[in-house]
C-alpha cells in the first residue's frame, strides 16, 4: 500500500508538472507588463533628468550636476532592469525547453524564474515604478 | 464494484489513477492552454522588444544628447 501510495504521489507530481507551459505562460505576461510598465517609467524619468542636464549647460553649478549624475544613474539603473526582464525571459525559455523533451529541471527553471521575478518586482516597487 | 476492484491488480488501478488524474489536469489547463511552441514564440518575440526598447531609450537620448 506504502508504495501504491508513493507511485500515486509521483504522478500527481507529474500531472503538476503538465500545467507548466500554462504557468509560463502566465509568469511571461505578468513579466512582460512590469517590463512595459518600467519602460515607460524610465523612458520618461532619464529624458525628464537628461533635460534638465541640457539646460544647465557646460556643468559648472552642484545643480546641474545632480541633474547630469541622476541623468546616468537613471541610464545604469534603465539598463540594469533591461538584463534583468531578459534573463528572467530567458529563464521561462529554459523551463519550457526541458518542459518540451520531458526533463524533470523544468520546473526547477521555473521556479528559479519566479523567484527572479519577485525579486525585481521588489526592486521596481522600492523605486515607485510598480504600485 | 467493489468486487470487480478487488480482482484488479495494483498496477492497473495506478494506471486507472494515473489516467484519472491526468484527464482532470488536462481539462482544466485546457481552458486557457496553449501549444508551448506559441509560448515560446511569444518569449522570444518579449525578447526582441526588451532589445528594441532599450536600443530607442539610448537613441532617444543619444538624440536629446546631440540636439
């Protein structure tokens, strides 16, 4: 009975495992709308701190420096999430890659992914961009 | 019923489980599944626009920058 009931566990795990490219999929729009919506946060906040940076002119003032350095902290920081949206992209790849040819990692890679995900969705709540 | 279980040997019964289990896992991914191949295009296409989205910030700005 001990091992019907550990064969029976076994396949409900695998059964769990068969909504994988449901849940990827899922996990890849909720990705792909923080990712739109840190866009156009940072789109807006590096042109606004860019701006600014222009008007001083030759950077000569403390002001106008804070607004040039907030002008590449904001470029760094842009390009910092950027790698961070793609690797978690790339990681729900991996998940449906071993997914597709039965591999057991699949659901290891998936979890990896949403665990990059909450991650940087911390991140993007600490900096105001996500509510 | 229960006699007609009882002459079944275990490894048909996991497999009758199996089966179970698995038509009811189907049936309900199947509201909203799609083929991972569709998944994985949308992926990479996700991927492309990260690229995209990042080369028009720096030409934006490299824009702004030279203006």
């Amino acid at each position: 009975m001990k091992r019907v009931s550990s064969t029976l566990a076994c396949l409900l795990i695998l059964a769990a495992c068969d909504t994988l490219p449901q849940n990827v999929d899922v996990a890849h729009k909720a990705i792909k709308s923080a990712r739109q919506a840190m866009t156009i946060h940072m789109d807006d906040k590096c042109l606004d701190a860019l701006k600014k940076c222009k008007e001083g002119g030759i950077v000569t003032s403390a002001a106008d420096k804070k607004n040039c350095d907030a002008w590449v902290t904001c470029d760094e920081q842009r390009h910092a999430w950027y790698k961070g949206f793609k690797a978690m992209q790339l990681t729900l790849l991996h998940a449906l890659s071993f997914y597709v040819v039965g591999e057991d990692e699949a659901k290891t890679w998936y979890e990896r992914a949403i665990l990059q995900f909450r991650s940087i969705l911390n991140d993007l709540k600490q900096h105001g961009v996500l509510p | 019923m229960t006699d007609f279980l009882k002459t079944l040997d275990s490894t048909t019964l996991i497999k009758w489980a199996a089966f179970v289990v698995k038509s009811v896992v189907d049936l309900l991914s199947a509201r909203e599944g799609r083929d991972p191949a569709a998944i994985e295009a949308d992926i990479r296409a996700e991927l492309k626009a990260i690229d995209d989205a990042e080369a028009a910030a720096h030409a934006r700005e490299d824009a702004l920058a030279d203006s």
